[in-house]
C-alpha cells in the first residue's frame, strides 16, 4: 500500500554543524535494521526528513518492526509521495489516499498542511481548507474536528509532496555509534539488561561482561546470558560478550573475608576485572544495572564502596527506577521472560544472610588486605582464561 516512510527525528535537529554526523548514522542504523527485512529498500536524507523507500513487494509489519528498534527515529510514518502536478491532482491524490487507508469513512478529521517549499502557489492555510472541502465532498459521513480529530491528514509540500496520516512512534533517543562504546555488566537479571538497552538509547555502543562461576552456576545460567544479549542485541547490533570464570576468586574471598561483606569485596573485584576490558576495548564507561536501595549492595555507601575501585566512570541508567519500572521495560524489549528462568547467577550463589548495607570502605579494604596471597595470581587467571562470544541479534 505505501512505497515509501517518512522518518521523523527530535534531538539530532539541535545538532548545529553536526548534525549530519547524527544524520548518517541514523541512516547506516536504518540499513542496518532493514538488512534482514524481505524487500529491497533505499534510504536517503532530504531536508531535515529521512525517507525509507522501497522497491517493490515487501513486509509491512516487519519494517515497521525493524524501525521501532533504531535508536534516533521518533516517529514513523507510512507516506505517499507524489509530484506537483498542481492542485487538483493533489486533491484527487489525497481522496485516493483516504480511500485506501481507511475502510470505514465515518470519523472525525483535520488537515495540517505546511510549505518546506515556499513557492507553492497556495498557504498552509488554503492547503487545509481547499482539502477539507474536498474531503468533506468526497465522503460525506466525515466531520471536520480540529481540536481532537480522529484522524489527522498531514500534507507537506517538500520536493515531491507528502500525504500521511499515521505516525508510528519511534523508540526515540540518539542514533547508536554517536556517544563512544562502554562496557556492561551483564548477569541474569532483570536490571542489567534493561541497563544495556538504557545506555544504547542514548547512542552508546556496548560490549558485556558476565561473570560465571561453575560448578555453582550451571551452563544454563551461561545460555541465558547469551540469550539476553542476544536480544538487546536486536537494539544495539552484536554485542561482545566476555564470560569470566569467577569461581576461585569467590571461593577465596569466601574463606578469607567476613560473609557480611562477601557481596561488597566480590563486586569491587567484578568492576576490576571488567575495567581491564573496558580498557583493553577502548570503552569510555562501565554500566551496571543498580538502582539505589533494590539490594543491600546497591546502598548509597555499598555504590560508593564498589565505586572507590574504578578508574574509569560507572554509569548507572536505572538509578531512580523503581522496580516496576525497569520490569516494564524489560517486557517492552522482551528480555523478562528471559530474566525470570529460575537459573541463578555468580551474585544470588553466594550472597550472605545479612550482608552489611552500610559498609565503611576502611573496613572493607581491612578485609580485602587478607586477600594479598593469590587475589592478583587468581585475577590474572580469571582474565587470560576469558570466554569471548560474539552475540548476534536474535531473529
């Protein structure tokens, strides 16, 4: 039914003199979505639009499904294109259009039309009643509403003219590729996932580390990371994801170190380790999923102890989510269901009964002192022995 997409962008028109580098990157983003689409399509700019247009027979719902997933695009909206051929024409290429979209003619209605191009012989303001009355004409049982209309007809006379009236949203954000690369921390939850796809909204490409501790973690626990990258993968393009075997670090800071403190020592080792890939991959970040006050570990003194460890910046996209929220979220990008198979990770393995909520970073680099023995031979061998799997996005 249509040939063509209008694209619409919010943040990327602010831009200034750079915009265009936000440009293409939407438009590589764009192809890049489309690639596994049936259909040929081109995708080109045009004055502050993107068009998609396609060439011949194609699936509707899968390409508007695969541009609900490019990060940038607020709005999607199926378009006719046609030539000025002058007003009539117009008109009968609008009341073609109402025709073909709407079966049942029985709504309410507005016409916005605006100039891009400012030598077309009409105003904005003739556009819309000049149209209306021919609406009006050709279907009758129509009503005009221009303060809540059912449906609003938009007309944009650019180099060739636009009729649409639907817009699909968009996910929003900034094209991916914009803002540098970070690393996640990525477990089995529900959090971090939904981190990693935060993250990426704002055009930050990610790589993940997970942290796997066999024989208390099982293989399944490792599949369901893979599938959970693998589907944020959908949004963000592969993901790297490197998997660590942390065993014989927990165990020894097990025997080492007091049982209220075990979660705040093995995180601060967690972010060490995943800063030393971060390093290696050239990430300007690492990102976790916490949020303030969910777990004991996640305090604003446990944050700040599992902080004093970086170099580098942590960035925390779910900060002041409640729960709900980030479970609306994670259904939205279809990870939950994922997150909720009963198979635990390295962090629910090996949690105390009463961990401390308000740790005192003296007493815990006290702690961490008992470690000095074989913490920097095991770390060494946690990171030459990393498992590095490429997750491509899910189908």
């Amino acid at each position: 039914m249509y040939s063509a997409f209008l694209i619409k962008y919010a943040e990327i028109a602010t831009k200034g003199k750079n915009r265009y580098l936000f440009e293409d990157a939407l438009v590589h983003n764009i192809n890049f979505q489309l690639k596994n689409v049936d259909g040929k399509f081109n995708v080109r700019k045009e004055q502050g639009r993107i068009y998609v247009e396609t060439d011949g027979e194609y699936d509707y719902e899968e390409t508007v499904a695969a541009l609900k997933r490019v990060f940038g695009i607020v709005g999607i909206c199926p378009v006719v294109l046609v030539e000025d051929q002058g007003f009539e024409q117009l008109a009968k290429d609008v009341i073609a259009h109402i025709e073909e979209a709407y079966k049942d003619k029985n709504f309410t209605f507005k016409v916005d039309a605006r100039r891009a191009r400012k030598n077309y012989p009409m105003n904005s303001m003739e556009i819309n009643a000049a149209i209306g009355e021919r609406v009006l004409e050709a279907f009758p049982e129509t009503r005009v509403d221009v303060h809540n209309p059912q449906v609003l007809l938009r007309i944009e006379v650019r180099p060739k003219i636009n009729i649409y009236s639907v817009e699909i949203p968009g996910p929003g954000g900034m094209p991916l590729g914009t803002a540098g690369k970070a690393m996640l921390l990525l477990s089995g939850g529900i959090d971090s996932p939904v981190a990693g796809y935060m993250i990426a909204k704002r055009g930050v490409t990610i790589e993940a580390t997970y942290f796997h501790a066999p024989p208390y973690t099982s293989e399944r626990a490792k599949q369901k990371v893979v599938d959970l990258a693998k589907k944020v993968a959908r949004y963000t393009g592969p993901i790297k994801l490197n998997v660590v075997n942390f065993t014989d670090i927990q165990l020894y800071i097990y025997e080492k170190c007091p049982h209220e403190e075990l979660t705040i020592i093995m995180r601060r080792y967690m972010m060490k380790i995943a800063e030393h890939f971060a390093q290696e991959s050239k990430c300007l970040g690492l990102i976790t999923g916490e949020s303030i006050g969910q777990v004991a570990s996640q305090t604003m003194q446990s944050l700040a102890a599992t902080n004093e460890v970086c170099t580098m910046p942590v960035y925390r996209p779910l900060i002041a989510l409640d729960k709900q929220d980030i479970v609306e979220i994670s259904e939205k990008i279809d990870t939950y269901e994922t997150s909720i198979l009963p198979f635990e990770d390295c962090c629910t393995i090996f949690v105390a009964k009463h961990p401390v909520t308000k740790p005192n970073l003296n007493v815990i680099k006290k702690s961490e002192e008992k470690l000095t023995e074989r913490i920097d031979e095991l770390m060494k061998t946690a990171i030459e022995t990393v498992e590095v799997i490429n997750c491509e996005p899910e189908e």
